[in-house]
C-alpha cells in the first residue's frame, strides 16, 4: 500500500496528469518530489499540490534531456530525502508534423528527452529498488506508439521507444521485486473516458500491486475510451 514511507519523483510534471498524480500520491501520504525545466512554475505548481494535499511536495528544476544534469538531481533527491520507492516518467514533446516533414533535430531531440530520460532515470532509482526487493517505475505511454501517427511523427517514435524500454526494464528488474509498467493512453487526456483524476489513480493503484506477488504484474496496461485499463 501507499504510505508515507514512500518517495514518488514524477519526471516531467506539468500541470496536467504529473500534476495529478503527485496528488493522488500525496492525498494517500506519500512524500513527492517533481522535475520539470520550468522553475517558476514548478515552484507554484510543488506549492499548490503541497496546500491541497497536506502533504509536503518538493520541486526541483532540472532538464530531463540533460544528462548530468537529471543524474545531479538524482543525487540531490537521494541527499535530501531518500531513496524513491516510484518512479514516474512522464515526458514527452509533440512536433506538428508527418515524417516527410519532420526536422531530424526534432526527432532526435524528442528520443532524447522521451527515452533518453527514462534510462537515465531508471539507472538511477533502480539500485535502491532492487535492494530493498521492492520499487515501482510507472511510464506514460501513448496509443500513437503503437500505430503510428502523421500528425506528429516525432512523437509516435517517442513513445514506442519509451514503450518498448519500458518493456525491457521490466524484463530485466522484475526478478529483483522491481515492478515497471507502461500505461498506454490510447486517446486524448481529458475527454470522455480519459480523465486525468481516473488515469493517476490508477498510476496508484499499479504502484499497490507491486505488494504482489510479480506473476500478478503486467508490463503494459492499455487505458481506451471506456476510462478502464486493460493488459495489452
């Protein structure tokens, strides 16, 4: 269960679904550290959710691109507060175009905010996990990663990657009590069936099933307009 001996660290939180997961965390007593690039805003953001919750929620501002720079942040979260027990990844950028026309710095770019992220910080968080035998990584995936899309390219290329290092990270950690898991949100967020409060509960509840037993676990959960998550 979700206690106040667990450490979330959402990367990439926005005002959007990372804003409402770090709620749905600390509302259950969690401790909550958020990275984003946008000082100004994560300050008011770490503040607003730290009001609401009665929960302390720390931001901390760092380029997830950025190599050294999330691998500091690490450090310093590790320094100032703990070990995370969850992981949630989170970023992503759109890039309005299909692939004959999307710029190749683009592209790059996106994979290596999107994915480059992810295995930086899982490298990061996983040792601790894999010690104590428990942690939960929880990746937002996307329905574009597994079609396609001509409306932004350099996005769908971003989420089949995440999805599918997602995949291998939970291949490798689960045998050390490690649960990763993507949740590909086949649809938009905030329309019908896609409501933002539902889908971080649900980030929650995948967290909850890492007490489990890891037969129980699923690498991918798939979130369709019915507003329930399905295993892939």
């Amino acid at each position: 269960m979700t206690s106040r001996a667990d450490l979330v660290v959402v990367v990439g939180a926005g005002p959007g679904l990372g804003r409402s997961v770090a709620v749905a965390f600390a509302r259950r007593g969690a401790q909550a550290v958020l990275i984003a690039r946008d000082s100004g805003r994560l300050t008011a953001l770490a503040r607003e959710i730290s009001e609401q919750t009665g929960t302390a929620v720390h931001g901390i501002s760092t380029d997830a691109a950025d190599e050294a720079g999330l691998r500091r942040t690490f450090s310093a979260i590790r320094d100032r507060h703990s070990d995370p027990t969850v992981l949630v990844h989170n970023p992503s950028v759109a890039v309005e175009a299909p692939p004959m026309t999307t710029p190749y710095e683009s592209l790059i770019d996106g994979f290596r905010l999107a994915a480059g992220s992810l295995l930086i910080a899982a490298q990061e968080v996983a040792p601790a996990m894999r010690a104590a035998g428990r942690g939960t990584v929880v990746v937002t995936g996307g329905g574009s990663g597994l079609t396609g899309s001509t409306w932004s390219a350099a996005l769908a290329v971003q989420k089949a990657a995440v999805r599918n290092l997602a995949m291998s990270l939970a291949a490798e950690l689960r045998p050390d009590g490690v649960h990763v898991v993507t949740v590909t949100i086949d649809g938009v967020l905030g329309t019908e069936g896609f409501e933002v409060p539902r889908i971080a509960d649900e980030y929650v509840r995948l967290h909850e099933l890492s007490d489990g037993p890891p037969e129980t676990w699923n690498a991918e959960v798939v979130w369709r307009g019915d507003g329930r998550s399905r295993p892939s």
